[in-house]
C-alpha cells in the first residue's frame, strides 16, 4: 500500500521505516500500561540504531572499493563497540567491557578466523563485513543475556553465596552454580534458531541469495552454515564471558562485592 | 579466700575497627576483645550496625579502617576460606543449600577435601537437637528446625568462635525457644566462644556473659551483660 504513496527508493524506505518504528511504539505502549517503562531506551535504541545501520551501509560503499584487509578493522570496531554495548547488561560487574570484548573477540574472532580460513566465508568485503557482522552482533546478544542473567542470580541468590563464603567455600566455585545456569540460558535464542530453521522463520540471508540468483537448495545450505556458525560463535562468546565474569563479582578477599542496594 | 580466676586466652581482638560506604558510616572505632568461652552480645537498636560489625569480624566486608586479630594474628594475614572456617557464621535466614541435612553438614568440611562420617554428622545433629534429620530434605524443615541445621553445619566446620546473626528473629516463640536451647547446649557443652547479635534485650542477658551496645555504629556501652543491658 505504501508504495502507492512514495514513489522514490529513498521516501519508500522512510515510510517503512516509520511503519515499523510505529509497530515498536505499541510494545512500548502495551508495557507502559503494565507500570514497565521502556519509552526512553527503546526510543533511544531505534533513533541510534537507524542512524548507525544508514552510516554503516554508507560505509560499505565506499569499502566494497577499499582492500581486503579493511574488513578486519571494520569486525574489530564491530567487536569494541558490541562489548561495550552488552556490557551495559551487566551494571555493577567491575571489568564487564573488558570482560565482554575479550569474550566477543574469542569467540566471534575464532569462527570467523577459522571459518574464512577454511573458506566457508570468501574474503571479500561484501561478504566478510555482512556475515562477520551477523556473527558478532549475535556474540553480543548471547553475552548480554548470559551477562545479564549472572546478574541477576547473583543479585538474587547473595544470600546463598556468602553462606558458603562463610563454610569456607572458594569464591569461584560458589557462584558455579549461576554460571552455568547463565550460560545455558544465553545459548537459548540460538538454539531455537536452529532448531526452528525452515519452519518457523526462513532468514534473511536465504532469501536474499535466493533473489540475487543463487540456487534455493544451496541458499538453504549456506542458511544453516550461518546459523551453525553463529551458534558457535554465540556458545564459546559466552563460555568466555561466564568463566571470565565469574571471579570480577568477588574482591580479592573473596569478598562478595555484587549485592542488592548496594 | 578464693583464687582469682586464671584468664583464658583472647580469641579475638578488634582494634578501631571501621567501616564507611560512600560516606555513610556503618561501624566506627569499635575496640574489644573476646576470651576463649566468652558469649558476647551485640546489641542496638535497627540499622545501628550490629550486622555490618559481624559481617567485618569474619571479612565477609573489607573494614575502611583497623582491623581484627585472631588470636594474636591480624586477620589481614590469614587465608579468607581458613579465616571463615575458625569463624563460624550463622545467618538470620538458614540458607541451606538444596538436599538432605547430611549434605549441608558435609559441605563445609568438603571444602577442604574432608568427608564427615556419617558418626559425625548424627553428633552434630544430636548437639542441636535434631537426631535422625541426617536423610530428611531440607525443603521439608520447619523455620525453626532449618535454623538449627544451619547451626550444625556451622559447628561441622569445628569453629574456634560461633557468630551468630540474629538466630532466632525470623521464627516464631516456639521455634525461637528451640533454636535458643541449642545454642546455649551447643555454648555450655563445648565452651565455645561467641558473638550474638540480637535486638532482644532478654536473650542477650539469657545467652551472654558480656554485652556491647551499638548506637550509630558506635560502641555506647561495654560490659557485663546483666549490667549494661538492665541500665
């Protein structure tokens, strides 16, 4: 319907853009009324959003002439700012951006690495930066919720862990139970994506292969080798950030510093 | 004429010791000492510090200012996990961890690669009046009876000293009398040194022998707990 509206590319993409920002603002307005307040930080997250995916693609431009080794410190200004973005999941936790960049760029950086190796990502910028991205952001997602709930178990269960800070339990070993609950959690997203490939969601990636020529079936391959990287990618993003975040909530008299109201 | 009475060695000594957040003063130059077999209630009125005080003996918080000697070695020089095995802390809320009551007692000394025989743990259960619990779930134990677990899995660890954090606040009469009763079998028995930590008046003068009272972090008043406490 919009297109008998607009009728430039440009004027087109700004009306969806609208249309959908508008689809968001209801969910905000639905959480408004049940006493949650996203308003500031969604509005926030899309204006930022909007102007970082137009700068990037503008980028992109330019780099699709620039040589190869470029991509390289396009993923690593991607890596710096996904850790400092999901570290905002872990308020209270000293050392949480360090902590999310070094887990981001193990486990995105190796997949990436060994897969452009192995030559399952061709080396080319337009499809480096693209799947390198994919890869990164969902590094991000899974170290934010992984992040996050740690927090929260933590913060909820302080109780139990200065009781066997208190039986002589070492530090790292009495929120073990919480890192793994945290770890498991973060992977949820990911291997529901998998798990639902084909039935639940058919991903951008395919379609667009599908619609630049490629062939359907090797378009539907490549989909699960994104998802399956990105799986590993988010798994080992995760199992760096839990090992590494698990002994910067204690001081080093193993003293519980996370605590509520504190 | 009776000899006097030959002093016990100090368990554990404070010195100015402090502690200060964003600057909000919890506990300030709080100086005393405590001899083997000495019960010693801390009490004051809400928020006056007795649990930040409690919480600096065994370095569950780092002080801002002094610090603690356990006999005769300033705390800051001994391992945190050995420092929280010689002082036991028992919480106001049991926390127990999920299983069988055998399981919350073995865990202590597991932390030190020790397994409590199962002669153990009945003694230990027995002490605090709960004989038979050892293959019970915790999550089918009464206030009372948890907080009682608790105190056994503290004592597992063979404490020098016993830091008692509000005990008996979170039960009801009943329960209070029984975790009470335990405590002071568990004290007379052993002839183990202690700090409670009560708003109770009377409980203090029933278990303690000494008293401090603590007023906006500050030690107002110190010394035998029928004397201070009754003034």
């Amino acid at each position: 319907m919009l297109n008998w509206f607009f009728h430039s590319q440009l004027q087109l993409g700004l009306a969806q853009a609208l249309v959908a920002a508008l689809a968001a603002l209801t969910l905000v307005l639905l959480a408004r009324g049940r006493g949650i307040h996203l308003e500031v930080e969604t509005l926030i997250a899309m204006v930022r959003g909007l102007v970082q995916i137009i700068a990037v693609g503008s980028i992109l431009v330019i780099l699709l002439r620039a040589p190869r080794w470029t991509s390289g410190i396009v993923l690593a200004g991607m890596i710096v700012a996904a850790g400092a973005t999901s570290a905002r999941r872990a308020k209270g936790i000293p050392d949480a951006f360090r902590v999310s960049a070094w887990a981001i760029a193990f486990g995105a950086g190796s997949v990436i690495a060994l897969m452009t190796s192995l030559g399952v990502i061709d080396t080319a910028i337009t499809t480096l930066i693209p799947i390198g991205s994919m890869l990164i952001a969902n590094a991000m997602n899974t170290n934010g919720l992984a992040l996050n709930r740690f927090r929260a178990d933590v913060l909820a269960h302080s109780g139990e862990i200065e009781t066997a800070l208190a039986l002589g339990a070492e530090a790292r070993s009495s929120v073990s139970p919480y890192v793994q609950a945290s770890f498991e959690a973060s992977l949820i997203p990911a291997i529901d994506s998998l798990r639902s490939l084909g039935i639940v969601w058919i991903p951008g990636l395919m379609a667009g292969m599908m619609l630049s020529g490629a062939r359907p079936v090797y378009a539907a391959i490549y989909q699960f080798v994104v998802l399956a990287m990105i799986f590993a990618a988010s798994g080992l993003t995760s199992l760096v950030s839990t090992t590494l975040i698990r002994g910067r909530v204690f001081s080093p008299a193993e003293q519980l510093l996370l605590q509520p109201g504190r | 004429m009776s000899a006097p009475p030959i002093p016990t060695a100090v368990i554990l000594r404070t010195e100015h010791l402090g502690r200060t957040v964003k600057d909000k003063t919890l506990v300030q130059d709080a100086s005393f000492e405590l001899r083997k077999g000495e019960v010693l209630a801390i009490t004051g009125p809400s928020g006056s510090g007795k649990t930040s005080l409690l919480r600096l003996l065994n370095r569950l918080d780092e002080p801002t200012s002094g610090t603690v000697y356990v006999e005769d070695v300033d705390y800051r020089n001994i391992e945190p996990r050995e420092l929280r095995r010689k002082l036991g802390l028992v919480t106001q809320r049991p926390f127990l961890f999920p299983g069988t009551v055998a399981d919350n007692l073995r865990f202590g000394p597991a932390q030190r690669g020790q397994t409590l025989s199962s002669e153990g743990i009945e003694q230990l259960l027995s002490q605090v009046g709960l004989k038979d619990y050892s293959g019970r779930d915790v999550a089918n134990l009464s206030g009372g009876e948890a907080q009682r677990v608790s105190l056994a899995r503290t004592l597992a660890n063979s404490p020098l000293a016993l830091l008692l954090d509000e005990p008996t606040s979170a039960l009801d009469e009943a329960a209070k009398h029984e975790v009470e009763s335990a405590i002071q079998k568990v004290v007379r028995d052993q002839g183990l040194t202690c700090v409670i930590v009560t708003h109770d008046v009377q409980q203090a003068i029933r278990l303690a022998s000494r008293a401090l009272v603590l007023d906006q972090g500050r030690i107002t008043r110190a010394g035998q707990a029928g004397e201070v406490l009754s003034a």
